[in-house]
C-alpha cells in the first residue's frame, strides 16, 4: 500500500510556460521560470504566465507585466547546445557583442547552486562555449565564484 505522505511529496507543478505561436523561436529553448524570476528578482510562485510569442517573451507576475527578448536569456545545459546561428541572434538584439550583466548573475547562481563538482563542471564547460561574448570583467568573476565553489565541493 502507498503511504499517504508519498502522494503528498510528489505532486507535479504545472509550467507556467505557454506558447503562442506555432513557430518556436530558436532560442526559446532557454526560457525557464527559475531564469524568469531570477531576471526580476521575484519568486517562481509570484508568476503567473510566461507566454512565449514569435518574437518576444510576456512575463506577466505579481506586479509585473513585460515584453523580454529572447536574446536576453542565456543558453542552458537541459536543452540542445548552442549553436552559432544562437551567436547571430544574440548580437542583433545587444547591438554589440556582449552579454547583458544578466548572464553574469544568472551563471553564478547556477554555479553556487550546483550540487555536484559533475554539475559544476557542465555549467563550467556552457560559460567557456560562450566566453566570447561575456566582458572579460565578468568572465574573471566567473572564474572567481567557480574556483571558489569546486574548492568548497571538493573539501566535502
């Protein structure tokens, strides 16, 4: 018999993620609601949808309701690998050919949140696939809070 506290523990959330078009844009693959409510420093319960357009992404949350770009989230080790038609359309939307500050964040959630040296490492190997378009500023921190989380790991 199944215990009524292993039907509690494992209930499924429902994605919070719609999409409007039939035409996936290419990029929408790294459209995430962790992504989402670390880009607005909210809770993943404060969203209520996140609808993905042909060209935009609506993020509509407690007391927020915007248009993001698609270019604005960076690449993700769960989905297909980068490839380089991705660089092409980060470009065009950043004007330059460097990441928002966003990415910088974002990557050293992930590594902080990493919960093997394995896991750390993948998320290493993704930043190093797009180091080119990450200022040399950010990159260094990267490398920082990445050294500093493998040595923790390791000590463990």
């Amino acid at each position: 018999m199944i215990s009524d506290t292993s039907r509690k523990s494992s209930t499924i959330a429902e994605s919070k993620i719609i999409h409007k078009s039939p035409i996936l844009h290419p990029l929408a693959r790294f459209v995430t609601e962790e992504t989402v409510a670390l880009l607005f420093d909210i809770a993943v319960d404060d969203i209520y949808r996140i609808e993905c357009c042909r060209y935009m992404v609506y993020v509509h949350a407690k007391h927020i309701s915007r248009f993001v770009s698609y270019a604005d989230f960076p690449p993700i080790i769960e989905v297909k690998p980068i490839a380089i038609q991705d660089f092409g359309r980060w470009y065009k939307r950043w004007k330059s050919k460097l990441a928002p500050a966003f990415w910088t964040k974002f990557y050293t959630h992930k590594f902080k949140k990493a919960v093997s040296v394995d896991r750390l490492l993948e998320w290493g190997l993704l930043v190093a696939n797009v180091k080119s378009v990450i200022s040399g500023a950010a990159l260094q921190q990267l490398r920082d809070v990445y050294a500093q989380e493998k040595d923790l790991m390791e000590k463990f």
